[in-house]
C-alpha cells in the first residue's frame, strides 16, 4: 500500500498514469532540468516512462516518489522523494523538482519537512543524503535551511547537456 502524506496545502500521493501530463509540464521546462542531471523531456511518452520507473523503484524498495498535488487543485505541480534507497544500511537520497509557476511558494520546503519525517520515522533511515549542483542556490539554500550539512564537493559528478558539473554532497542524520 502507498502511503499518502498530508501537509497544511499539500497532497503527497501515488503517482499514476493519470499524472503523465504534470510529470511532462515539469521534466519539458528547461528551468527545471538545467540543474537536475536529466535531460529535458520532448515526448509525454518520455513522461509515462517516468511513472513506470517510479513504481517499479517503490515495489523493488529502491525508492519511494510521491507526486505533489496542492489541496485546492487536482493534478500534480513536482515530485519529491527518496532515490537509492539501502533499508540495509538505513540511508536513501531526497530528490525533488516543482513547476516554476509553484516556485517561491514554500511548497518545497513543506513536502520537503514532510518526506524526512516519513523516512525517520517510516522507513527507519538513519541517514538522508542530498546531490545536487553548486549553482542550484534555490535547492541549496533550501537544504540547509531544513538542517542537512553539506559534506563536500563531488567534482564532475553530473553530466548534463554533454558537460561536467560539480555538486555538494549533503547529509541529514537522525540524531
């Protein structure tokens, strides 16, 4: 059974095929994926491949995605969600992405809050790592304002659009 998160304005849910069409409106905007490692997306096909992936990662317990959805609107506007997830070894890494017409909004920051209390107290993580690219400042500031602590630089670690990028390594700890 997928668990279904509330916050104050937010739905985190199963995503669906149904949700193929938010998938793409994100994934299809460069201002999304220009930090994100994954190339922008140019066919809904690309989309529906995304929500077989991310059922495929939650029943195989190597992730968990949770469409976002504002209590108000029908229809997701992101993602968020633990990616490499090891129940073994009690660590998985959050990712996430929003539509920039929901930037600014504080929805991030209040699925984010939700997401890490679910995988401390649900999945049982001791640890919560984060990757992401050294000019995203958005999600940059955005983890350290929930409390992870950047660890390093991983030189080259991305490849996006044929080039190398740099990412800080970040670490949230249960203790």
């Amino acid at each position: 059974m997928f668990p279904t998160l509330w916050t104050d304005r937010l739905i985190l849910r199963e995503i669906t095929k149904e949700d193929a069409k938010g998938i793409f409106a994100c994934f299809s905007n460069e201002n999304v994926t220009r930090f994100y490692g994954q190339e922008t997306l140019e066919r809904i096909e690309q989309a529906e491949s995304f929500v077989d992936f991310f059922s495929n990662s939650y029943r195989e317990k190597r992730g968990i995605r949770w469409g976002i959805e504002r209590r108000e609107a029908e229809g997701i506007i992101g993602t968020i969600g633990f990616n490499a997830w090891s129940p073994k070894h009690k660590r998985a890494e959050i990712g996430y992405e929003i539509h920039p017409s929901h930037w600014r909004k504080g929805y991030t920051a209040e699925a984010l809050s939700t997401v890490i209390s679910y995988g401390f107290e649900k999945l049982d993580l001791n640890r919560i790592g984060a990757v992401v690219f050294t000019e995203n400042e958005a999600s940059n500031k955005l983890l350290v304002k929930a409390g992870f602590q950047k660890e390093g630089v991983l030189k080259e670690y991305m490849y996006q659009g044929g080039k190398a990028y740099d990412t800080y390594v970040y670490s949230l700890l249960r203790k």
